[in-house]
C-alpha cells in the first residue's frame, strides 16, 4: 500500500485522525471538531509558530476540522475543501453557525458594518471566500447582503455557491499584476498552483492545493513524446513545482518567482528559463 501524503492527511506519531486508525502508527487518534474560518484569510503554516513556512491559506467561511488545540492558541487542523493539513490560530476560527450560501465573486469586496458604503468596512473578504446570506437591504447607493454574523456586502459581488465560472482562465487573468508569495490564494499574494486553485474553484472543478498533486488529478493528459502538442485555452502546462494555464495557442497566465507576480508571458520563453535549470515540461493537461 502507497504511503499516506501528510499533507493530505491528518497524522504524527502523537496524534492522528481517528479515520485513518489501522493506516497509521499514532499514540492516540481524536475525530476533530468542524470550526469555520472568520478571518478574510487564515494562514495555514507547517508549525505553530508566526515565524513557521506558509503552506496554503484558508479563505473566510471554509470548514475546517480541528485535531488539537495547543495552550497558545494554536490548533492543528485539515481543511475540508481540499483536505490540507497544517497549524491555524484558534483565533482565526469560529465554532459553527449558518451554513454559507454565497461566495465572493470580486477580487476583493468589503463586509461592511451597515447596508450603507460610506460605513466602515469590517472586513475584506477575497474571491472565494464563502458568506451566510441572512437578510437583505438597500439603499440610495446599492443593494446589499446581510451576512452573519454581521456586516453587509454589495449583491454584485457575490454568487450563489452553485454557480460557476465557465471561462476559468479569465479569473486567473484577472490576477494579473498580482504579487508572487507561496501559499497564497488571495489579491495580496498568491503561488502558481494557489492560482490554478482559486481559478478552477469558481468553475465547480474540485482541485488539490499543490502542483505535484494538480498533476496528478487535474484534467487529461497530452502526448509529449513528439514535443509539445497543439495547445488552447485552460489547457494547463506543468514542471516540476510550476503550473501556468494557456491563454491561447502560445501564451499563458502564471504566478511565478521570475516576475514575482502574476504574468502573461509565452509559453516558449517561460519553456525555454526553466528548461536552462534542467526543469523542462513534465506534463500537459486538458480540462474538460
């Protein structure tokens, strides 16, 4: 049997995930706590530590199931959506309340502290992030969503979580101009697979958070024993810890460590830099 991926799956030899008992050696297995995440953005780190490596980040309203709450008030958890493991800060959670009904559909949109735009902003909740519509209002300016457990957000910023973004290329777009910061998901920084993430989720597509793993499981595999096949958009070209999604025939979208930010760059030139550091193209896949 394959060994299990830490990453994907909640386990150390102090403690593990009460599913995997008889998968794995630990001294004890606990079955969680489901919290939320209240923050805009909770970083996920690799240690309970402000200092410690982001690893990926979960957005407002994701559901996340909690393993071990240190003295400190940090808690070892797995998010729900797409599974990963890491440490939070219990202040960054909340215990469950209505289930969310909407999503944010904008880069950014403000919570506001009153269905009104000249009120103070509570928050700013990025794309994705997930809101429990309770109410409605309006006035001479917008029409706004009641969210719990406070705030308002303008309604044209947010979409019933059924809907979906066909075109999942045109939201990495509109990431251009991003900076580049590994483990983001968000307008204030994000990473190449945090890009194909994000992307792919306002299109119904369940994705992994890291590259390895999108390579795995996203999409249908293209030849490459011939070169590079005839490529279109959304098709998605890997290396070796990168990703970019196509734009066209010859350019792509990616958040990379070259530019330090989210560029449209061709495909050949972005080919041939990485192919210089002995990382060439490892695999291309299709997407519906």
């Amino acid at each position: 049997m394959e060994p299990l991926d830490p990453r994907v799956n909640a386990f150390r030899p102090e403690l593990a995930d009460a599913t995997l008992e008889g998968r794995v050696k630990a001294a004890r297995f606990v079955s969680g706590q489901e919290l939320r995440v209240s923050a805009p953005q909770a970083p996920v780190l690799n240690a309970p530590s402000v200092s410690a490596r982001l690893e990926t980040e979960a957005l407002h309203g994701e559901a996340v199931k909690v393993f071990e709450t240190t003295s400190d008030g940090w808690v070892w958890a797995q998010l729900v959506r797409d599974r990963y493991v890491g440490w939070l800060q219990r202040s960054d959670l909340v215990e469950l309340g209505p289930a969310p009904t909407h999503r944010v559909s904008a880069l950014r949109t403000f919570a506001f502290a009153e269905p009104d735009i000249k009120s103070p902003p509570l928050a700013a909740f990025p794309l994705g992030a997930e809101v429990a519509v309770i109410g409605e209002a309006t006035d001479h300016n917008a029409r706004y969503a009641l969210i719990a457990p406070k705030g308002a957000v303008v309604t044209q910023h947010l979409a019933v979580l059924t809907a979906v973004e066909p075109d999942f290329t045109a939201t990495a777009e509109r990431f251009l101009g991003v900076p580049y910061l590994w483990g983001g998901k968000t307008t204030l920084g994000l990473d190449c697979s945090g890009l194909v993430q994000v992307a792919l989720q306002t299109a119904g597509v369940p994705v992994p958070r890291d590259t390895d793993m999108q390579e795995r499981a996203l999409g249908e595999a293209l030849r490459l024993d011939g070169g590079l096949p005839p490529l279109r958009r959304g098709d998605l070209v890997f290396w070796a810890g990168h990703v970019g999604i196509m734009r066209d025939a010859m350019t792509l979208v990616h958040a990379n460590a070259y530019h330090m930010a989210v560029a449209f760059e061709a495909l050949a030139v972005a080919v041939e830099r990485l192919l210089k550091k002995g990382n060439p193209v490892t695999a291309v896949k299709r997407i519906g």
